[in-house]
C-alpha cells in the first residue's frame, strides 16, 4: 500500500475507499480521513533530513496517543519509534525503549533501519515493522533487500520510505515491502494521484522485472 499525504479531496476520497493510506506526523497536523488506513511516522526526519519538525520525545508520544485514541488502533497500521537518522547505532538507542509502549497502544511497532544496522544492530522480536530508512544508495541497495527478505522469513512486515517514483515502487514490490511512503501525492494530488494509481495498477498486474 502506498501512503501519502491527505492533500485535496480526491486524494482524502481514495484514503476514505482503502486505495491508498494515509501518512499522518506530528507536525503535518492532518486530519485523516473516515475510514482510512493510516501510519505514524515520527517526523525525526523532517523536510531537511535533519528533524526540524521533530517536536521532542514527550509531544511526540502526547500526539502518538492521542491520534491512536481518535481514529482507532484498528485501522492504523503502524506508528515509528524515535530513530537517528543515518546512525544505526544510536537508532538503537532510542527506539528500544519505545517499541513495547508501541504494542502497548495496540499499533504495531515499526523500528527504522539504518546504515549500519545489519551489524547486530537490528532488535528483532521487539517490533513489527521494519522501516527501511537509511540514506537512498544503502535503502535501495543489496543489504537493505536482504534485511526485508529476512524480516519476511520472520514475520515481519517492511515498509520502504520516501518513495516518489514508479522506479522506486518496483524496487520495493521486489524487496518484499508491504508498503512505502512519499510525498509525491502532496504536489499537483489531482494530477499525481491519477499517476500513482496508475503505478500500482502496473505493480499489480505486471510482475516485477526488477530482479533482472
């Protein structure tokens, strides 16, 4: 499933049918629409890839709850751990003490896995979402295709981020991903949206030649 931004009332009426989900953050403020799917990325990331929409650990988990609370554990399909981005070790540090408060909400736990996390630094059986992040060369790249076929092996879902083209799409429809993030829907959404939904159709009924 592909989640996107709540942006003009096609792109709210798709969420509310179930053809895509949407992404909600703290900062973004979005009200998401009835009925839709829906995931809770962290904002740790942000527009400059430095976390300047991160709003700190105490209003982040404040928001977190409260979201799950207004639109039902039910329909959100997961909420991401506090992470560093591009440092896997001190991702580590910062998710593991949430990812139980997580499961605790009744959203599953998605853990961000960054450059270098396939170094033991990956704390499998504490969440249930690996969440490819990382820099694009290494979250596109042969160990991040690993680490999502292993997640699979486990029982784990994968979910790629910042996935603005159909040539990223296949790359995660290769890797295994159950889903993937952007915001490519957020600029022209009527025009945008006719071409995602276009994209998935193709992912749909075209196998992968990715591989290849």
């Amino acid at each position: 499933m592909y989640l996107g931004t709540p942006s003009g009332p096609d792109v709210r009426a798709a969420m509310s049918a179930g053809l895509i989900g949407c992404m909600t953050t703290p900062a973004q403020g979005n009200r998401i629409p009835e009925g839709a799917l829906y995931a809770c990325d962290n904002g740790k990331f942000g527009c400059d890839g430095k976390g300047r929409n991160w709003p700190g650990t105490q209003r982040w988990w404040d928001w977190l709850q409260r979201t799950v609370s207004r639109y039902g554990p039910d329909l959100c399909l997961w909420a991401l751990a506090p992470d560093v981005p591009f440092n896997a070790a001190a991702t580590l540090d910062e998710s593991r003490p949430w990812l139980a408060a997580i499961r605790e909400l009744g959203v599953p736990a998605a853990f961000a896995a960054q450059n270098g996390c396939e170094n033991g630094l990956i704390p499998w059986g504490e969440f249930d979402v690996l969440f490819l992040a990382g820099d694009t060369e290494w979250k596109t790249g042969p160990i991040a295709e690993r680490l999502s076929r292993e997640a699979r092996e486990r029982g784990v879902a994968v979910h790629m981020g910042r996935v603005n083209s159909l040539h990223r799409l296949r790359i995660a429809e290769w890797f295994g991903c159950d889903s993937a993030d952007g915001t490519y829907l957020a600029f022209g959404p009527d025009k945008n949206l006719a071409r995602m939904r276009g994209w998935l159709d193709e992912l749909h009924h075209t196998p992968s030649l990715f591989g290849a």
